[in-house]
C-alpha cells in the first residue's frame, strides 16, 4: 500500500530501545527492506511525531500518507496531520496491545477526549492568518 514507510517514536524512560527501532525490527521480520524505511526516533509524543514526518516527507518528496496507529488515537493524529500541512488518510492498527486491555483503552479514551479538542484549538489558532 505505501512505497515507504515513516518509523516514529523515540525512547522513554527505562525503555532500552525507541518505538521507532521495534517498529523496523517488526517490518526487517516481514521482509520490508531497510532502503524503504525512513527512521525517526526522537520524538517524545504524538505532535513532535506528526512534525517530523512532516519534516521528512518534505525532504523525501513524498505526496500522501497512510497513518497508522491505535483506533482511540486517530483523530487527533489527523488533526495534528492537517496543522502540519499533510495529506493523509487513516489506518487504525487491529493488531495493538493496548485494545486487548480494557481498562487501558478507557484510560486512553479518556484522555483522548481531551486531548483532541485541545489540539483541534490550537491547529486553528496556529494556521489562522494573523
């Protein structure tokens, strides 16, 4: 479905690798060639992610993309898509270790609920002119 693929996440607190470096090493395991995955493993939350795809679609002349995460996170990944200026469609992951759990996709959910609306403000106030 994609020519390449983004790899995002960086490393969190007492993790001993990035989100970035599982995701390779999954894709390495169902034959995706390095020479089509790009690499960004600095990133510390969902905005700073979507910002540097941004930056390396740019770079990579890339057109659109295909996003994908957990289901509870994918509006705000496509509202945070939009204030970085990227054409994307959306992609929600069926496969996650978080929707196995149903505590933790509440907890999620819930703090999604917030956290969307905030970012759909400040997209709006950050791409308005003035």
């Amino acid at each position: 479905m994609a020519q390449r693929v983004i790899l995002t996440g960086g490393q969190g607190r007492g993790d001993t690798t990035s989100e970035a470096a599982v995701g390779r090493a999954y894709l390495r395991r169902h034959g995706v060639p390095d020479a089509k995955m790009l690499i960004e493993n600095r990133s510390r939350n969902t905005e700073e992610s979507i910002a540097a795809v941004a930056t390396l679609m740019r770079n990579e002349h890339m057109g659109d993309a295909i996003l994908v995460s957990d289901p509870f996170h994918m509006l705000r990944v496509k509202i945070l898509s939009w204030r970085f200026g990227l054409r994307v469609s959306t992609s929600p992951t069926r496969t996650s270790p978080i929707s196995a759990n149903r505590v933790q996709v509440a907890s999620y959910v819930l703090s999604e609920s917030v956290k969307v609306p905030l970012s759909l403000v400040f997209s709006m106030l950050r791409t308005s002119p003035g």
